[in-house]
C-alpha cells in the first residue's frame, strides 16, 4: 500500500505545522530526511530535516511503528514551523522520497481497513472533529470508545438467532426443532424494531447538536429584518434600505452564540403581488428554505401592527402557516416608534440593541428545548439514520410475515434483509462507491 503524507493542522500560517505519514516508506523517509538510523518508538525527536543538502527545518519528529499506531501502519507524525511554504518543503521532499499526497479521510479509512477501528467510530470521530456545539462534542465522545457498536452487534446475534430458528422451521417443517414460539419470535423482532426506530429519532433529536441549527428570518417588505439580521450576527452583512424589495436574494452568516453555531439566513420580504421576476423567485426560495431549518423568526413592524393589527396578525398567521412544521418565534421590529407593543415573542429596537440580547436568549432556548436522547450513544448521520430505519421496517414485515399467510419463507428474508442493514452499518459489507463518498467528507489530514 502507498505511503501517504498531509498536512493535519488547519491551512494557514501559524505557530506550529503537524504533518503526519503513513505506510511502509514512512520511517525509511524519516531516516533519510533526518540523517538518523534510528528512532525510539513514540518518543519526540528534536531533529532538522535535510533535502538536497538544504535544511528544510527543524523539527520534532515521533514514530510509530505497526500495528500500535492510529492506521494501523508505521507512523510519523512531523511538529514543523507552521509557515505553508515549510509545510510544503517537506511534503515534497517527502514525495520525491517515495510518498504520494493524501486523500480525504484516507488515513482514517486505512485504520478501518486494518481494524483499529469500526466504520461507526471512523463516523463518530468525524462527527466529533466538526461537531457544531459543545453539546455535539459530548453526545459523539461515547461513539469513539465503541458504545454504538456493542448494541449493533447485540441487535446483531439476535437476528442471526431468529434467522436459525426460521431456517430450521423452513428445513424440517414436519419435526419441532424450534427453540422459540412464533409469538417468542416476534416479540423479539418488535424488541429490534423499536430499537432501531428510537435510534433513527436519536439523529432527529441531536443534529442541532452535531451539525449546528440554523435560523431564518422571514417576513413582509419593510418589517426590519434586514436590520434585525445586521444585529444578530453582529455587523452589517445585509444591505438595509427603505426601498421595498432591497432584499432579494437569502443572505447568510454563521454566528457562535453560547457555545453553539448558529447560520442565520435572511430572506426575500414576502410581497405576493409583484412585477419584478428576480424579487418574485427570492421570495420564494425564501419561503421553501425556511420550511427546513431549526426555526424561523417571523419578523413584523410594531409600527405597521399599531396602524392595522387585524391585518398584520391575518399576515403572521399566513406565515406561520407557510413554514410548517418549522418552530416559530414571533418578533416584532421598530420598537423604538410605538408606544403599545401586542404579546409577541419578542420585541426589540431597529435604532438601537434594545430587545436583542433578550432574543438571543429565545432563540437559544428554544433551540435547546428539543428533546434530546439519553442513550449511551448518538446517531451521527443521515446514513445511520436511513439504516437503522431500514432495519426497524425489515423487521416489522418479519412479524407480520410469521403471523400472517407468508410464513417463515418470507420472514426470514426479511430477517436476512435486517442483517444486511447491519452489516452496511458496521462496514463489514459496504460498497466501495459509499467508503469512497464517506471518506471524501474528511479532513484531508484525517
């Protein structure tokens, strides 16, 4: 297999560089560019490195042989100068040595592939690297140490369990051979199947978690959202003007607010009847888009609400009608010009930060409020999700089968269907088109 090199700290300029090389070549290399015979095992080396007789820099340098190392193959990890230009140096020299560049994720799949870890670890450790929230960091922590793959294969011995059993039903129908009732049997199948069911709801209720939420702000032209957005996130991204319809396109900013990252998107102002094409489709990508995030800030004018309140709460409802399922918070704008409010949400001042710090505080806790799951382990993906629903339907129609008119013939199938599931899940028979896309969402030094 390739020896292959990368750069694992972010890109940049910085004080420190971690370069990291797997493979066969990796310690030769090492060798070569360090002058040095030997290396003490996971020992730091202050060392510099030397191509074509120019020194490239100096550095600590740790070996780690195979097998006890993170891919699973000899190991060295390179702590250089964080200049890019150094980093580069290196990484050349290193391929003129015999390494190739990395690709993304593949030091993690080659410890996959050399069994340091399973394929739902290889997902925790991404999920932990990019987790949007403390919160995500504390719900993917028990993956790591292998939580989620002691109750796969528990769910797994189980099926192959009932799968002897049916087989043995289906082989030798005339004799009893088997150790479980129909009844025993299916009980144990709705066991799996609720299992499986409230681990896929496991990612529903933690992906704020993992992936970060995301919050739009809608409303009609002119209600400040614009405004209400700049004050949020905490400078002026979005144009603000008076001119209905400045807004046409969904503007968007990533903020981190008490420890989670939140992406606020502010939209088109929703006017129906309009003659401009370009106004009309922001409007409605608006619209669609908020019918996907976490939640949706309605935005009025308290100005516009104390001239006509029955038509600006007629609008509100409509609004609120047109995101569902989407959580809603009602908020009301120019504060600083009435001088009676309704029972809203919030309110808060377009002139200045009167109301802001209070919403803040909303919107976090509404955010918070999901329920969230108290398993030892977390979903951390949407292909988890799929397959651990796959596998609750797999053994749904399993029971029905046995206690229906298919029997054991069509049971078992669905059984072995629920197996296959599991073994997607586990890596042990998953395409190498799927690794290929998992492995791509990587670091490209991971």
């Amino acid at each position: 297999m390739d020896t292959i090199i990368a750069c694992s700290s972010p890109n940049g300029q910085g004080g420190v560089a971690l370069l990291r090389m797997s493979g066969s070549l990796s310690i030769s290399i090492a060798k070569k560019l360090s002058g040095r015979r030997s290396f003490r095992a996971r020992y730091a080396h202050f060392c510099s490195l030397y191509h074509h007789d120019q020194q490239l820099d100096q550095v600590l340098l740790i070996v780690m042989p195979n097998p006890h190392s993170f891919t699973g193959e000899d190991v060295v990890e390179i702590s250089c100068h964080g200049n890019p230009l150094v980093v580069q140096q290196i990484i050349d020299a290193c391929i003129e040595c015999g390494a190739r560049v990395a690709r993304p994720g593949e030091f993690t799949r080659r410890a996959l592939e050399n069994g340091k870890m399973s394929l739902l670890q290889a997902e925790a450790l991404n999920g932990f690297i990019h987790a949007r929230t403390l919160e995500g960091i504390q719900l993917v922590r028990n993956n790591m140490k292998g939580e989620l793959d002691k109750d796969v294969l528990q769910m797994k011995e189980q099926l192959l369990d009932i799968c002897a059993e049916l087989e043995a039903i289906l082989d030798h129908p005339d004799d009893d051979l088997s150790m479980m009732s129909d009844d025993a049997i299916c009980s144990l199948l709705q066991e799996i199947a609720n299992v499986s069911h409230q681990s896929a709801q496991n990612w529903k209720s933690n992906r704020i978690g993992i992936k970060g939420a995301k919050v739009a702000l809608i409303g009609s032209v002119n209600a400040g959202k614009s405004s209400l957005f700049n004050q949020l996130v905490g400078f002026e991204r979005a144009i603000v003007s008076d001119i209905p319809g400045t807004t046409r396109d969904v503007v968007e900013k990533t903020i981190l607010l008490d420890g989670m990252e939140i992406c606020f998107f502010d939209t088109a102002g929703a006017r129906i009847h309009t003659e401009d094409s370009i106004e009309a489709q922001g409007i409605a990508m608006g619209i669609s888009m908020a019918k996907d995030v976490d939640l949706c800030l309605i935005v009025f004018s308290l100005k516009e609400w104390e001239q006509n309140q029955q038509y600006i709460e007629t609008q509100l409802d409509e609004l609120a009608q047109s995101v569902y399922p989407a959580s809603i918070l009602k908020v009301g704008t120019h504060l600083d010009l009435v001088h009676d409010t309704p029972t809203v949400d919030s309110v808060v001042s377009n002139y200045d930060r009167e109301g802001i710090e209070t919403l803040k505080k909303k919107i976090l806790e509404n955010l918070r409020a999901r329920p969230s799951s108290a398993a030892a382990y977390t979903v951390v993906s949407q292909r988890q999700y799929e397959l651990f629903l796959s596998i609750a339907r797999h053994c749904h129609q399993a029971c029905e089968a046995i206690m229906g008119i298919y029997g054991p013939a069509v049971a078992v199938e669905e059984v072995i269907s629920a197996l296959e599931r599991i073994s997607e899940l586990t890596g042990e028979e998953v395409r190498e088109q799927v690794l290929d896309r998992l492995f791509s969402k990587f670091c490209i030094g991971k």
